[in-house]
C-alpha cells in the first residue's frame, strides 16, 4: 500500500511555470477560436463584449487567487466549493469543469487540425494531436510547463507582429472600432463567447498541488497571466475589426491568418495558430486530468481514477481516460458549437467560485467582497445569453451528473459530508 506522502503530486512549478501554464490556455483558445463566433453576435461592439468578458473574468480570478492560496491542492473550484459551501456545490463546480474544458479540448484539438492537417484529414489529425499530447502529459508537469513555455513563445512573437502587419494594412479606418448600431443583447452574448477564451488562468488553481510557495505564487500567476492575455486580446481584436471590419471577421474560420494574407507573415500566422491551439490543449488536457483526481478522490468520480503514477507523480488513469474521451468527440463535434458549451460549463463553475469566495474569513480576504457579488452576477448573466443550443445541452448533462452522484451517495450513507474539512465563518 502507498503511504499517504506517495499519493501526493510533486511541488515542481515556481511562479513563472505557473503564468506561461495559465498564458498557454487563453491564448490559444481566445486568439484563433472565439473572436469569429462572438463578431458574429456583437459586431462592431466586439472591443465592447471583450471588456465584459475581462471584467467578469477579473472578478473570478480574484476569487480564484484568494481560494487558491488558503487551499493549494489539486482541483480548484471543485475543493473550493467543497470546502467552502458543501459537498454538493463542489461536485456541480467540478462536473462544470471536467464537462466544459473536455468540449474546449476538443474545440483546440480542432483548430489545430483547421491550421494544419490536409483537406479531408482534419479530424483523424486532431484526434491524434489529443494523444500525442496526453503522452507528454502522462510523463509528468514539469514537461507540460517546457512545452507550455515554448509555445507561448513563439505564439505571443508572431501575434505581436500580425497585429503590427494587419493594423498596417488595413484599410477600413478607424471607424470599423466604433460601434455602429449597438445591440446589447448581443455584445453580452459576445462576452459569454469570449469568457471561453479567458478561462485559461483557472489551470494555474487546478495544479495548485505541484506549484511551489502556493499561497504566493497562485494569486501572482492567476493575475499575471490574465493580465497579459487581456491586453493581447485586445490589441489582437482591434486589429481583426480593422483589418476585416466586423462582417468579415464574423464569417471567418480563420481570422487572424486571413487579416494578413498575402504577407510575409501569412505563413507563420498558420504555424503560430497551430501551436497556439496545441498550448491550449496541453494545458487543458492537465488541468481536466488534476480536477478528476481531485473528484475521484472523495468518490465523486471512479475512486480508481485517483491514481497517482509512482515514477511521473501525474494522474495517468485520469489522464489517459480523459484522452481517450476527446479523441472521440473529435470525430463528432463542431468547433463553434463546442464554444458555447464550454462557456456554459466553465460560466458555473465561476459563480460557485465566487460564492465560495464570499464566505471566506476577513483574515483570509485579499480582494473587496463586492468583486465576488460581481462576479456571481455576472457568470449568471452571462450564461443567461448564450445560445440556446448550448444551455439546454450543458443543462442536460449537468443534471445527468448530479443525478449519478445522487444514486452513489444513496449507495454510500454517511460519506456525504467527508469532503468537506472547514465550515463557514
């Protein structure tokens, strides 16, 4: 038998592996996948629903850093919830997770084969581009974080000069940043498409286990990396608008690409948005694999997920599974389509983040609890303007998971309240 010490994931992150990890998620996901789908709602009021999205995705990772700290363990919202307000809130917050990020894998998985593979072999090479990447995950952190590293790299370089090269090319003037005729409805529908793109920075919580000095370097990697991504998203986005103006960027599989097409640069935006989405689902593909140990461990999924490799110090059942199950949705799902279910998913996960949040001690506050209020409101609103398709689908799937945990818990008296260590105060 394993002592309890052997169970244990490695601290081997410091601060600036757990920033590029965060970076590495919202960059790929943001920049080449949900500016098309959230023009297509808002229009010229893009700038407008990304300044939504960013404030509602501050106030959750002030939530977040301020939870991590006080609890620098695998699986972020999910033992966070637990902890804070009870078993049952901490499973909803996970099952959110594990079932929207398993949809924002397979939606990277795809913009990665959309850059890259031959016509007619997109989906075979997104499929294998999840297990490729699941194996380096299986042989421990510290080669997620290399990797993670490398990419931003060159991902941030080649995004710099597109926005330099597209700016200078564009022809449309500075008006196609004015909105025209403003639909609010729409610019907040926008905002709950682009939350899909900030949610990277919640990686960084779910490996607070393997993270060196947590209770310092979460809350510094979770605003850091968010930061950067906001301010690159928002010099990326104005260039799209003015380099294609609002319809055309709505239309496009490929905007980033098609905003300096017929440039020296044309070439390496393919290659920098190919990576970019392999970043992404590096990190995702970590970050769902520590939230399932996290659940596995208090019974909430298979305990047998729970894992911990001897050598690697990952979860490789979780892992593996994980993999397997995007390979598949790879085959069959649309990538606009997996957005607005990722963002129905992660949307909830958010607001039982900051509910917990708001229960926390003042000893234990960093940030004004009107943030927290902020952010439950604005996660709320959020989901309340998505796409129908996707809130009925998310809906449905929750509802199936929480129905699941209830026949276990039933099978199980007295193991409800074992998750939860700490009460309010």
């Amino acid at each position: 038998m394993n002592s309890a010490g052997e169970d244990r994931l490695a601290r081997r992150l410091g601060t600036g592996d757990a920033v590029v990890i965060g970076l590495s998620s919202m960059v790929g996901a943001g920049v080449f996948a949900a500016f098309a789908p959230a023009a297509a709602a808002a229009g010229s009021g893009l700038l407008l629903g990304l300044a939504v999205a960013g404030l509602v995705a501050w106030c959750n990772a002030t939530a977040s850093a301020q939870l991590a700290a006080q609890y620098p363990t695998s699986g972020g919202t999910y033992v966070y919830g637990r902890e804070r307000l009870g078993p049952w809130p901490g499973f909803l917050a996970g099952w959110s997770f594990v079932i929207g990020k398993t949809a924002s894998c397979a939606a990277m998985a795809l913009t990665f084969a959309a850059y890259a593979a031959p016509p007619g072999w997109e989906r075979p090479f997104a499929a294998l581009a999840v297990l490729a990447l699941a194996a380096v995950n299986y042989a421990g952190v510290t080669r997620t974080a290399a990797l993670a590293r490398a990419v931003v790299a060159v991902v941030v370089v080649v995004l710099l000069l597109a926005v330099g090269v597209g700016a200078g090319t564009a022809g449309g003037g500075g008006q196609q940043l004015v909105p025209g005729d403003l639909s609010w409805s729409g610019v907040l529908q926008s905002a709950g498409l682009l939350f899909f793109a900030f949610a990277g920075y919640a990686r960084v919580a779910t490996l607070g286990e393997e993270v060196r000095d947590p209770e310092r370097a979460i809350p510094r990697a979770i605003l850091a990396a968010l930061g950067l991504a906001l301010v690159l998203y928002a010099l990326v986005a104005g260039m799209l608008l003015l380099a294609l103006g609002p319809e055309r960027l709505a239309a496009s599989t490929a905007p980033v690409a098609e905003a300096v097409a017929g440039t020296w640069l044309a070439p390496l935006a393919r290659v920098a948005a190919a990576l970019a989405a392999l970043g992404a689902l590096l990190a995702l593909l970590a970050g769902i694999g520590r939230t399932s140990l996290a659940m596995a461990r208090n019974g909430d999924l298979p305990r047998w997920l729970s894992a911990v490799h001897p050598r690697f110090r990952v979860p490789h059942r979780a892992e593996v599974v994980l993999a397997v199950v995007v390979a598949v949705l790879v085959l069959l799902v649309d990538l606009r389509e997996a957005i607005g279910f990722s963002s129905f998913g992660v949307l909830l996960y958010y607001t039982v983040a900051n509910a917990a949040a708001l229960t926390q001690p003042p000893e234990r506050r960093r940030f004004p609890r009107a943030l927290q209020v902020l952010g439950v409101a604005g996660c709320l609103a959020l989901v309340a303007t998505l796409p129908v398709t996707a809130v009925v689908g998310g809906a449905v799937v929750l509802v199936a998971g929480a129905a699941y945990r209830a026949v276990v818990q039933r099978s199980r008296p007295g193991q409800e309240g074992r998750g939860r260590r700490v009460t309010r105060r």
